[in-house]
C-alpha cells in the first residue's frame, strides 16, 4: 500500500513534551518523527549511521569535534560510532531521523 505521510500535521500535535515515534519503515530503515523540548543524552550507534532532517526551528548536534545547527531543509549525517547529542535551538524543534530499524543505542556513562 502506498501512503502520504503527513508529518507536520502529526508534529502539530505535540506541542509541550519530547516525543519519538517511528512513521515508516523504508528497506532496512526507520524513519522517525522527533520532536524535542529537552537534550537528549550523549550516546552512539555501533551498527547505523544517523541521518537528521530539520523540520522545524533549529535542531542542534552536538559531536565531540563540532556542534551543528540544523535548520529546516538541512540534513546531516552522523556515521556509526560517532558520540552525539541533540537538542532543541529554542524551546522546541522537529525532525526526521532516519537509521537502521535494528540500531543500537549506547549511552555514555
């Protein structure tokens, strides 16, 4: 079945707390709808890239070599076991993650 998915509308209703959710399954991938209020921890993947699409307002990830500001329409990629961590420019922003649907996630002590 092919389906428009409309991720702005579903952004649009969540307007005060973090969430993630995954919208669809491409190949061997996930793509996922995040909206973030707070910092997420300083973690890494072992086997998957992370690629950030900007959506709305400015998200920012953080390595330990470099801080990027993501805008909308801007993507960047993090490759596998590269220490990061996002958070919202301002009070709130929304993008699109996209990585492999069987990613490890490995937090920083």
């Amino acid at each position: 079945m092919i389906d428009i998915i409309n991720f702005g509308e579903l952004a649009a209703g969540y307007q005060t707390q973090n969430h993630n959710t995954g919208i669809n399954i491409v190949n061997d991938h996930i793509v996922r709808l995040a909206i973030m209020t707070t910092p997420y921890a300083w973690h890494y993947h072992p086997n998957s890239d992370e690629t950030f699409i900007g959506v709305e307002d400015i998200l920012i990830v953080e390595t330990e070599e470099k801080i990027y500001e993501l805008g909308p329409g801007m993507s960047l990629t993090i490759p596998k076991n590269v220490m990061h961590a996002t958070r919202p420019g301002s009070g709130r922003s929304v993008n699109l993650t996209v990585e492999r649907t069987d990613a490890e996630t490995v937090f920083r002590d």
